[in-house]
C-alpha cells in the first residue's frame, strides 16, 4: 500500500503563495486551473463588492467562469445570496426593472407586459400591497391623483392615514398652514389659528373682506 508523502497531499496555492492540504483546493470548473478555497472565496467576494458578476478565473487570458452554485460549498450565505440577487437583477432589462418601495423589503419585480395597466399589485417577497401606478405602498382611501397632490412630506403612512380619516369625517384643510379643522356647527366663514380666513365647504382662500362665493353652494 503506498502512502502519500506529507508533501504530495498538500500543494501551493499560486494566490497567497501558502502551503495547503490539498482538501483545501478549489478547482476552477471548465480549466485545469486550481487555488486554496480561501483565496477564492476572498476572490469572489471582492469582485461581489465591487459591482462584478460575470467572474473569470483568476489567470489572466483564462475566461472560463464561476458559477454560484459551484462557489456555493466555500462561500458565506450573504455573498452568494447577493451574487444571485445580483446575476437575476442583471438579467431584468433597466426598463423592466421594479423594487417594492417598502423600505424593509426592495425586492426586486419584472414589469410584465401588461404592467401599465396593473393598478395595484402584491409584492412576492412581503406580500404586502403596492400601488404599482405611483410606486408606492398602497394608500387605501385616496385615489392615485389625490396621492401625487400630496407633498413629497405627506406621503409617509402616517400622513396618508391622517388624510384617509379626515376624507371620511369631511374635514376641511387650511390652504396656509395645511392645519385640518373639523366645523362643528356654525357658517363656513372659517379663522385658522395661523390667522387665515378660508372657507371650510371648498377650502378656497376669502379675500381680505373676507367674503367669498362659493363654487359648492351653486352646485
């Protein structure tokens, strides 16, 4: 029986130039070109990092590549769950390409061909909804016009649920201070606490004496 020499079950890794056991060689599938397993995850962890996904092997004029799922046994998950993330988005034409806009998600969607047409969708990852019109999560209540009349401020959720209510309650807003005031009883001759007169039926500004004909009362 002939028994491997310490030498002949290790070999030196032309990267880092360190002796390895030779069950710390990575092949490069496709060539005949091999490495330490550490200097390749480090390898393809870089090139991750900087933004490459079609990786080569390391020897100049050498093009076969790595694939993920050759890389998958010596990889940490994050990286090769990013290197896939990465390889699926590139595969998406840029103008085909739609992120769920909740921030704790951003998956990553293919517009369809009918997706023009798509109003709201669910995301395949959160599962929440999104109206894919305005890109943005779904504002229940209010129409896809009355959400681009917001102000980019009073677009977070806690704004649009405010505007939900006082669309239900038919709370009139100020058109200085944007402050909504709900009328109890009384004209709809209305003074802000910003000092601004406005009428609560269409919220139009009264002029400086104070009298205004209301549009709604001709209706």
């Amino acid at each position: 029986m002939i028994r491997k020499s310490p030498v002949s079950s290790s070999f030196i890794c032309d990267i880092c130039a360190d002796r390895k056991p030779s069950k710390k060689s990575f092949a490069i599938k496709g060539c005949n070109h091999s490495y330490c397993s550490d200097c390749i995850r480090q390898y393809v962890k870089s090139k991750i990092e900087d933004g490459v996904i079609r990786i080569s092997c390391p020897v100049s004029g050498c093009y076969r590549s790595l694939k993920p799922e050759h890389c998958r046994s010596i990889l940490p998950s994050k990286v090769y769950n990013k290197w896939q993330d990465k390889l699926r988005e590139a595969a998406i034409p840029v103008r085909d390409r739609f992120y769920c806009p909740y921030k704790f998600c951003s998956a990553l969607m293919a517009k369809g061909p009918d997706f023009k047409d798509i109003l709201d969708m669910e995301c395949h990852s959160c599962h929440k909804l999104i109206c894919a019109k305005c890109n943005v999560p779904w504002h229940y209540g209010l129409d896809c016009q009355e959400f681009q009349n917001l102000h980019q401020d009073e677009r977070e959720n806690e704004a649009v649920m405010l505007m939900q209510l006082a669309k239900q309650k038919g709370w009139t807003r100020c058109p200085q201070c944007k402050f909504y005031v709900e009328k109890i009883e009384g004209c709809f001759h209305i003074r802000c606490r910003c000092n601004n007169h406005f009428c609560y039926s269409c919220g139009g500004q009264l002029g400086a004496d104070h009298r205004h004909i209301c549009p709604k009362a001709r209706q």
